[in-house]
C-alpha cells in the first residue's frame, strides 16, 4: 500500500514538473520533443519485444498506445493553456517595471513609466560619470549651467529634473536668480529720479511714504495676484535704490 502511495506521489512530482518545463518551453519545442521520444520509446519497445520473441504482444499493446498518446496531446494542451496563463502574468509584470530613456549630451535620462521616478547619469561636464540622484542641490545646479551652455535638450530635461525632485527648493533658487539677474541688469540704468517716477513720489520723500508707495504699488502688480513679474521688479528696484 505505501509503495503504491511513492509511486502516486513520485507521478505526481513528474507531471508538476513536465507541466512546469511546457509552460518555459516554447509549444513547437515540446511537440518536437515528445515526437521524437515516442518514436524512441516506440523504436526500443519494438525491438525489445522482437529480441524477447514477444512481437505478437505489441499488437495488443498498440490500443493502450493509442489511450497514453490522447493523455499526453491533453498534457500538452493543458501546458499551452497554462503557458499562455503564466506569459500574460509575466507580461503585465514586465509591463510594470518598464522604463523610458533619453538621450542628451549631457545626460542620459530614465523614467519608471508607473512610478513617474527620474534619475539619470551625466555622460559629460561637472560629475561625469555619476548619477543626477547622488548629487546635492548645488551640484546638480553646476550640471545645468553646462546643459545650458552644451545643449536646449539637455536643459530642458535638466530642469524637468529639478521640478520633479526639489520642486520647493529649485523654484526658490529660480527666483532668486531671476530676481538677482533683473537687478543687476536695471540697477545700473534706473536713477533717482526714475524711482521717484516708478513709485509716484517726488523729490525728498520720507522713508516712511517711499514704504508706504511701494506696498500700494507691490500689492497691485505682484506676480502671486495675477500681476506682471517685470513691473514687480521695477517696483522692488526702485524701492532698494531710494532706501540705499
């Protein structure tokens, strides 16, 4: 009884595992495979029988034959069934993991289509060799001066680097570049009597009503209420040169 019990058990293992090598294993494989073995069992059977002088004894075997080669085509559909399974669970997770690259000159970008994560490895200039995610805020602000000096595409996928991994603190530093910039580029050319002009006030105003026209006038153009980002630094310009 427990012999027959092995046996049950070791034909069970052998169909898990030929079901598991059908669902690896491409279908036109697995049928060229089993032709060629049941030619070979049928070629040894054969000969066996005819060394044994039990030829007559295949005819008779021939119907069970026939019985184990149905089985086996309905193995073999149930593999394909269950290839066909296993190969669209494996597609959707293939599909999960996938990726998008781009390449610039001066990077070499990645995207994790589900998850929206970025990171890529910069190919030349500052820190070449390492990747954008290793790098502070300030490096990574050294590698988009040399896109910007090297190539638009690059720059454009630099910034929407930033964007996407230090939104807060990259639109400060933007805005503090910008208004930095405009300053420099006005203080030079705005007089005197230009700020006056820019805040409404006339020739010796107090610090108190130069204060108070800049917040009227701040408080009417400020880019934050819909107002404009160059008459806004007008105002801040002409503000910092009567109060030096």
């Amino acid at each position: 009884m427990i012999s027959y019990l092995v046996l049950g058990l070791v034909l069970l293992f052998c169909l898990y595992a030929l079901l598991c090598w059908f669902v690896r294993v491409e279908p036109k494989a697995v049928l060229r495979v089993l032709k060629w073995l049941v030619l070979v069992l049928v070629i040894l059977l054969f000969g066996w029988l005819a060394l044994t002088g039990k030829l007559a004894l295949a005819f008779a075997v021939l119907p069970a034959l026939f019985v184990w080669f149905g089985r086996f085509r309905t193995i073999f559909n149930i593999g394909k069934i269950a290839r066909r399974m296993f190969g669209q669970q494996t597609g959707r997770s293939s599909t999960s993991g996938q990726t998008s690259q781009v390449d610039t000159v001066v990077l070499r970008m990645t995207l994790d289509v589900d998850s929206g994560d970025m990171d890529g490895e910069i190919l030349e200039g500052p820190h070449a060799g390492r990747r954008l995610s290793e790098l502070s805020l300030d490096q990574l602000r050294d590698v988009l001066r040399h896109c910007r000096a090297r190539d638009e595409e690059s720059t454009r996928v630099m910034l929407a680097y930033l964007e996407r991994h230090h939104p807060d603190d990259w639109a400060q530093d933007e805005a503090d570049d910008e208004a930095e910039t405009k300053n420099h580029q006005t203080s030079d050319t705005m007089t005197k009597e230009e700020a006056l002009e820019i805040l409404g006030l006339s020739h010796g105003a107090s610090i108190a009503e130069i204060k108070a026209a800049y917040h009227r006038l701040i408080a009417q153009v400020h880019p934050d209420k819909g107002g404009s980002d160059y008459l806004a630094s007008k105002i801040n310009q002409a503000k910092d040169i009567l109060l030096s």
